[in-house]
C-alpha cells in the first residue's frame, strides 16, 4: 500500500488573486469573484455583511480541492497519484470523495462521462492549465497522435479512502470536480455564516446555492460563452444547481483541427454530437456538472437520456437552435424546477 | 306542615342542580370543540412548514418530482443576475494565415476579469 501526497501545501499561483466586489445594482446581496482553479469562482450573499467569511470559506473550499485534484500541478495528490504508476493507495478524505462523485457519475451516465479518460486528454494536447496552453497566441502545429479511449471507469475500485487503480490509467474528475467545489463551497459558506440568509456559488459557470433563496430565487443568466454580451436567458434559481457545458470554447488545435475538451471517452476524440453548449439543473452542482458533459457526448441521444434522467435542460444546436427538456422555462425571469435527490453523492444532496 | 309545601324547596334545589349540569355541559362542549379547531390549526400549519422545508433541501435517493423551490423563498428582492451559467471562463480566439508559405495559428485568449494564471 502507498500512501498518497496529502500534506503538501503549497498555494497555487491563483491564489494569489484578491476576491473584487462585483456591482449588480442590488444592495441587498453582495457579489465578489476571483480567479480559481484556471477559471474564475464568484460568490454572492445575503445579508451581504456576510461577504467577508463566505469568500474567506469559498477560498478554502478551493484551495483544497486545488491540491487534492488539480491535473495540472505536479504537487497535487491527483498528480501524485497519476505519476505513481498503478497500485493500492490511500487517499485523503478530499481525493476519496472527489473520485467517488467522478466514479459515481460514469456509472449513472453509462460511461458518458469516465475519469479513466486522463491520458486521452494529455494524448489530445490538453495536458496543462488551459491558459497556459494558449498563452501568447504561439502557433500549435503539434502532430496529433492516435486517439486513447477510456480504459474504462469499472477497471477503478474505490472502497472507502482505499483506490485500487490499475497500471497506465491517468485520471481526470473534469466533469466533476467544479461542481464538487461549488457545491461544497456553498455548504461551507452556509456552515461559515450560522446558516444565516443565503448563499450562490459560482465557479466557473457551475453553480450552486445553498440556504434561503431571494424571494423568487437567485437570478441567474444562461449564456453559451463566457464572455458573450448579452445572455441568452436569465432564470431563477431556488434551490438545487445549474450546469453548463459547451464545445465553444477551450478550443485548441492540433496537428490542423481544431479540438475541445470534452471528449468522448469511448473514442478518445472530443466529442461531435449537435449541440454545442447544455445547461442543466440538478439537485446538486456536480450531479449538473456530470449530466451537461454527459449530454453533450451523449449526441443525438442526450435527449433521450436527459429525458430518462428527468433533468430540466436547454440544448443549443450549432445551428443555435434551442431545446428546452423537462420544464426548463421558456420564459426570462423564469424559475427552473429543481430535481429531488442526488445520483453521485451517497446519501443524496451534500 | 303541609306535605305539598315540604317538597317545593326541593324540587327547587333539583331544578337548581339540573341547570348548573346543563351549564356545565355547554362549556365543555364549547371547551373541546375550541381545542380541536386550535390542534387541527396547529397540525395543518406543521404540514405546510414540512413541506417547503423538503422543497428548499430535497431529500437523498432517486430523483422525484420537480419544484421550483420558491414557496420556501423568504429573502430579498434581488432584481438582477448575480451570476452566469457558462462554460468554463477562458476563450480562446483562434486565426489562421500564411507566412512565408507556413501555416501560423495565432490565438488570442479572452480571460475573466482579474484573472491570475
């Protein structure tokens, strides 16, 4: 048995970055946002004297998860793990239950989404924090190697904090792990504040909200790019969470195509269904982090198993059609019907 | 004495009896009728309360039926968005040109505000 790289502790470079007040134009709620985890997290609260010791726990929350998971720092445990080359390890209670939602989350896809699909990514080009690999606009005409399918995520065994994973399978919990952190960021701002008001967590697009709603719910905006002008939805948000996942962007390319980071793990090529971004709402961030992916490789089936999951979706084409699945609203300002219970935390929600 | 005149106060003291009885029967009559209009009052207000309480933090296992949540919602009034659903911050603009006979690709990132890579 090896044990595995917790205790170390060094931050992160965007931990260096302060928390900044975002002005909504509401008085009654606060707003601040950050950089975190190669994308940004935003935390907003009421009552908004609160602000102080949500971000302070949100910045925790994500510090931890930075070091337990992260694919792109050697220091992590992920890392660590993913070096080591196959065997029996026990993983620190962080780890143990990020690759117990990413595992939890291929079986009720079906394999749509799967954390053995690590080397298919480092294979693809994306073996390092995104912005890094785009950083100064260099020409990227890298050969593209043959594509690595999934070994598969049943070859993985977790059993408690104990893992069993096999020689040459590289993990990666991207279509979990934002979630994860947003939901157990709102968990701890709540813990953090007494239970006082409420909480929305953001990290990047991934949201959860935790506590007393505003009166009609968080108003959230629905945009197929994160740096679009004008959204495409605005929605309220009660209880629960909301997910996106799009091809639109983190596009890089390789060997002459243009590649994007959700790939199909039964190919190993990014995925090519069509649609181009989905947004779902669940009882939980990471059980809406797993089923937006998972819609999006899932192609020409993901209504099917949207349907079949009884999630509320939107589904937008790459012809910008939309479809709305499980009484998403077609209305703005709309609420979203939240789902009860969770298919990737034991217990339920957390 | 009179046997007739012996007897009046006490049938007055039975009519006496007979209409504090019928009193006492009214008030708790009245009595039990206000007490079970107070429980069922209680008993229809706990199920309301449990009720928006499974909505606003729904229960674990398979998922049931959809709320919007919003029956629990005591907070402010909050008129604008306070966040965005999207994929993941960090675009990438990506060009293609010619030089000197080579393919260059030339991307240009768009990254959120503040951010610290």
């Amino acid at each position: 048995m090896t044990c595995g790289a917790a205790g170390l502790t060094r931050p992160g470079p965007w931990q260096r970055a302060p928390w900044q007040r975002v002005a909504t134009g509401d008085d009654t709620v606060a707003v601040a946002e950050r950089a975190a985890l190669g994308t940004s997290a935003r935390v907003a609260v009421w009552p908004p004297e609160n602000l102080g010791a949500a971000c302070a726990a949100t910045g925790d929350v994500l510090a931890a998860l930075d070091l337990q998971a992260s694919r792109f720092r050697p220091d992590s445990e992920l890392s660590w793990l993913n070096e080591a080359g196959g065997g029996l390890y026990m993983l620190g209670d962080g780890l143990a239950e990020a690759v117990g939602v990413a595992l939890a989350a291929a079986r009720w896809t079906g394999g749509l989404t799967d954390p053995t699909v690590g080397a298919a990514l480092v294979s693809l080009g994306y073996d390092r924090d995104f912005a890094a690999i785009s950083q100064g606009g260099e020409p990227l005409g890298i050969p593209a190697l043959a594509p690595v399918p999934a070994p598969g995520w049943p070859l993985v065994r977790l059993d408690g904090p104990l893992l069993r994973l096999p020689p040459g399978i590289r993990l990666d919990l991207g279509a979990t792990a934002k979630g994860l952190g947003s939901d157990r960021a709102a968990r701890a701002v709540m813990s953090a504040t007494g239970a006082e008001g409420g909480v929305l967590v953001s990290l990047g697009g991934d949201i959860a909200v935790a506590g007393t709603p505003p009166r009609d719910g968080w108003p959230v905006a629905v945009a197929e790019e994160p740096d679009q002008a004008v959204p495409s939805q605005l929605v309220r948000l009660a209880a629960g969470a909301v997910a996106t996942s799009s091809v639109s962007c983190r596009r890089w390319r390789r060997g002459g195509a243009v590649l994007h980071h959700i790939v199909d793990p039964r190919t190993g090529h990014p995925a090519d269904g069509p649609w181009r971004t989905v947004t779902v709402a669940a009882a939980t961030c990471a059980d809406a982090n797993a089923a937006s992916t998972a819609a999006i490789v899932a192609g020409a089936r993901a209504q099917d198993w949207l349907t079949t999951a009884g999630l509320p979706a939107r589904l937008t084409g790459h012809d910008g059609r939309v479809r709305r699945l499980g009484g998403w609203p077609a209305d703005d300002g709309a609420p979203v019907p939240v789902p009860r219970g969770s298919h990737v935390y034991p217990g339920g929600p957390r | 004495m009179d046997p007739s005149s012996r007897g009046a106060p006490r049938r007055e003291s039975i009519r006496q009896a007979r209409r504090m009885s019928n009193w006492t029967a009214a008030a708790l009559i009245a009595g039990t009728g206000t007490a079970a209009v107070a429980l069922a009052h209680q008993a229809h207000q706990a199920t309301a309360a449990g009720v928006a309480a499974a909505v606003a933090a729904p229960a674990g296992g398979t998922a049931g039926t959809a709320g919007t949540g919003t029956s629990a919602a005591a907070g402010p009034a909050v008129a604008h968005s306070v966040a965005t659903t999207t994929a993941s911050g960090v675009t990438v603009t990506t060009t293609t040109r010619t030089v000197n006979g080579k393919t260059v690709v030339t991307r240009v990132r768009h990254a959120p505000a503040g951010q610290d890579d």
